[in-house]
C-alpha cells in the first residue's frame, strides 16, 4: 500500500514536471514567434475561467479588467429609484445620485493571482481546476449615506407642506377665526435608513421604489388656544398732522404691514423684516429722514414713527423688549427715550418677544393723519395695578448757529436753513401704580440725542471795502439775528413805488 502511493506521488509529480517542461518549451516559442512585438504582450492576464459576477476576465490585464468592471457599475447607476414623499409625490433618482460605488475593486488582484501565485503545485491544481469549474469572483457595491444625505436635502426637501397656522382676524371690532392646516416635513435621517437598506438588502440592480419617512407638522393656534385673544394689553396713538404726502403714505404703508400679526409665546417680533423692503415697488415713496444730523429725503422716511408707535404700545403690554435704538436727533412726536428707530444701513431694528403664555394680536390703523396700534392678549395682570412712562430729560443743548460766507453771493443775500434740533440726553422709567400708589420705578433706557445747528448762507461780494469788513465781522460774531441787522443797515430795502403820494 505504501508503494503504491510512493508510485502515484511520483506520477503525479512527473505529470507536474511534464506541464512545466511542456509550458515552458510554449513560452519559449511563443516568445521566439513574438520577439518583434513590444514589452507590453508581457504583462500578465487573467487566466481562462475567472468571472467577476457575469463578466468573463479571461486574458484580460488587470487595467482592462477594472474597465470591465466599472463599466458595469456605471450602467447600474443609471438604474431609477423612485422615492415616494408625502401627498404620494414621486421623486426620481438614479443609483449613482444615490452615491452607487464599487466596494471590492481588490478582486482583480485577487483573480490575476489565481493560477499565477503560490508554489508549483498549487499553480498547477488551479489552473486544472478552471478547466473543470470557473471560478466567480462577486463584485460588490455600496451607497455613499452622504450622497443619500445630500440628494433628500437638496432634492426632496423641497417638497415638505408647511403647515397652516390658525389664525385671527379683527373686523367690526371682533375677531375671526379660520382653521390651520397640517403640513409635513421629511425626516432626513429616518429617510436615510430606509434608502440605504433597501438599496443594500433588498435591491437587485434594476428600477425600484422606497417609501420616504416624514413627520407630520401639525398647525399652531387651534380655535380653543386663539380664543383666549381678547384682552387689550396695550395701546398708543401718535400724530403725523404736520407730514406731508410722501411721508404720510410711508407711515400708512408701513403700518398695513404690521396689522395683523399674531405672535405666540417665545416668538420674537422684529420690525424691520416685517415693514421691509423700504423700496419704491412695495409701497414707499421718499420722506424725511435722519442722516448725519441732517433731515434728508428718503425712501420710506417717516416709517420710523410706525417703529416708535409700535414700541410704546409694547411697553404698555409689558412685553419684553429685545432691540430697541433712539434716533440720532430728537422727534417731535413723543417724548425723549420713548422712540424707536430702525435703519438698514445702521442696523437698526426694533424687536421684542411675546413673553405671555398665550397668542398676541396686533391691530395697526390709521385715521385722521394718527397712526393707533392695539396689542390683545389674555389679560393676567390685577385691574388695580397700572403701568405709565415718564420722560426725564438730563441735559439740554439748544441748537447752536452756524454762518457760511458764500463770495459766489452779493453782499444782501442770505438763506437760513438746516434743520435745527435741541440735543438731550434722557431717560425713561416706567412707574407701576397699585390702588394709585407707586409701588415701583424702574430705568427703561438711556438716550442721546445729538444738537444740530441752525445754518445761514450769506453773500460777501460788493465793491465797498468798509461793507464787506462790517458784514465779515458781522459772520464773525456767529449770530444770524445780528447778521441780519447789519445787511439791513448796509443795504436799506428799496422805498415803494407809491411812497409819499
């Protein structure tokens, strides 16, 4: 027994040897047929038999085998998955949107290996074995979860349905209630999930479909908790009388756009964002407004008395007050501290939060050239305790008097104009009585308000010496009142024509 399997190793070696001997006398001819051709009929090839998936490597190098492979890949990408949102919308995507990518590329070294590495012997069985069997490399794949990521934000978020809140509307002196809507949102990472397992589990290269996970989002403001919106918190009224048309539109327009709003609890309220754009094609025209200390024309100017109004009712709803600036000079329509500026290019803005447990409305009208706006709520403060603003102007700068001597102007000419404003710094208290008794006071703000001058232009040019050194020294003495005097004494205005008849 032992000499026999002595015998059949010898055979199968000497059969080994025979292949080798065999092999390489081939190779040697083949390399003596193919001598004149150039390095690369060197490079190694796969050899007869190896598959990766379906496609047959055989004699292939390893570059025109990862070619083959990622052709293959490629043309599974082009493959449509349909995501299926919220209201059923349909959403088409491909495999490679999808970040399709192959996982295994390590197979090609794997099969060029295979009847090429190793001792003889093992080179030999497996080589004989492709000649029975092929042998099948898988080719593998996976999805990229960023691409899954970026695709669902970038595409599918778009079609999330904002919910509808309830809302208010006062007419007549009532309020009307219409139903919110529910909306829904996609819920991204949920989404993820569900994409990445059915394209790893369940997927088999061709069209498929997968339901998208999204939340439903439901409406803020039902008819029970809107109901609760019908105390008055807060109300101030101001006067545009002197305004002219322009900027009388400008406070009209301005306050049309805060009427209406409803803001629930912790919701923060900014102005600015809410009367903005200030440009001509949302309703403003050009009004008088603060710039440098001057007034100058501006679109949208006077849409800061609506801020100013708007803050005063604030302060007497007790809300809390989160931005709030002061002109840089005074106004005329309420006192020193109590205004309310807001300004693009001075980042400006006038905020506050509803800090109530409850919805607030603002009401915002305009009648008679008087701008009115009404905050409602749900009144929880006692009937006995009131809240009132007082003013305390610290100090005063009356408007100062500049004069300008124009040579291009004849000795008699003058122009007073400017926009003079008295400087202030002030402050604001708010005073909370009980049963008519103080029972505190407590510092608002802080406010400055800058001085801005009276200015006169007067003419200098005349041929008299002795004139125009009595009018210089007259500019000298920076009263416009005295300049006056003095032209006057210069230049004696001319008698009427009837005069003495």
């Amino acid at each position: 027994m032992k000499r026999s399997s002595r015998i059949l190793r010898l055979l199968g070696l000497s059969a080994v040897m025979l292949f080798l001997v065999l092999s390489g006398a081939a190779a040697k001819e083949s390399r003596a047929e193919e001598a004149p051709k150039e390095p690369a009929a060197n490079s190694p090839v796969i050899k007869t038999g190896v598959y990766a998936g379906e496609i047959d490597l055989s004699g292939m190098t390893e570059a025109e085998a990862v070619q083959a492979v990622n052709a293959y890949i490629n043309n599974l990408k082009s493959a449509q998955i349909m995501l299926l949102t919220g209201d059923n919308q349909q959403i088409a995507a491909t495999a490679g949107e999808l970040g399709l990518f192959w996982s295994n590329p390590e197979l090609v070294s794997e099969a060029l290996a295979l009847g090429s590495s190793g001792n003889v012997i093992e080179r030999y069985k497996a080589i004989k074995d492709l000649e029975h069997t092929k042998k099948v490399f898988p080719i593998e794949y996976n999805f990229s979860v960023s691409d899954i990521n970026a695709f669902l934000i970038n595409t599918c978020s778009k079609y999330d349905k904002e919910a509808v809140n309830g809302s208010l509307k006062r007419e007549n002196g009532a309020f009307q209630y219409t139903e919110g809507q529910p909306g829904y949102r996609l819920d991204v990472e949920k989404s993820i999930d569900a994409i990445y397992d059915f394209l790893t589990n369940g997927w088999s290269g061709g069209a498929g479909t997968v339901e998208l996970i999204v939340q439903s989002v439901q409406p803020k403001g039902t008819e029970e908790e809107l109901s609760q919106v019908k105390d008055l918190l807060g109300s101030f009224t101001t006067s545009f009388a002197s305004s002219d048309a322009d900027r009388s539109a400008n406070v009209t327009n301005g306050c049309h756009f805060v009427n209406g709003t409803l803001l629930y609890p912790g919701e923060e309220f900014s102005t600015y964002n809410t009367v903005s754009p200030l440009t001509a094609e949302n309703g403003y025209f050009k009004g008088g407004a603060y710039l440098n200390g001057q007034v100058v024309d501006s679109i949208g100017g006077g849409i800061c008395q609506v801020s100013t109004t708007l803050y005063n009712a604030v302060l007497l709803a007790e809300l809390e007050v989160t931005m709030r600036y002061n002109h840089s000079m005074s106004v005329s329509y309420v006192d020193p501290s109590a205004d309310a500026a807001i300004s693009e290019s001075a980042g400006k803005d006038f905020r506050f939060v509803n800090n109530t447990d409850t919805p607030i409305y603002i009401e915002g009208y305009v009648k008679n050239k008087k701008i009115t706006f009404n905050i409602y709520g749900k009144e929880t403060r006692s009937a006995d305790r009131k809240v009132s603003y007082v003013s305390e102007i610290l100090e005063t700068t009356p408007p100062s008097e500049q004069i300008n001597a124009d040579t291009s102007k004849p000795l008699g000419y003058i122009s007073v104009g400017g926009s003079p404003h008295t400087g202030y710094k002030a402050r604001l208290w708010k005073v909370v009585t009980e049963n008519g008794v103080e029972v505190s006071r407590e510092k608002v703000n802080s406010s400055n308000y800058r001085m801005s001058p009276r200015i006169a232009t007067v003419g200098v040019v005349t041929e008299d010496p002795n004139a125009y050194n009595e009018i210089m020294a007259a500019i000298g003495t920076g009263s416009i009142d005295h300049v006056k005097d003095v032209i006057a004494l210069l230049i004696p205005p001319a008698p009427a024509e009837n005069a003495g008849q």
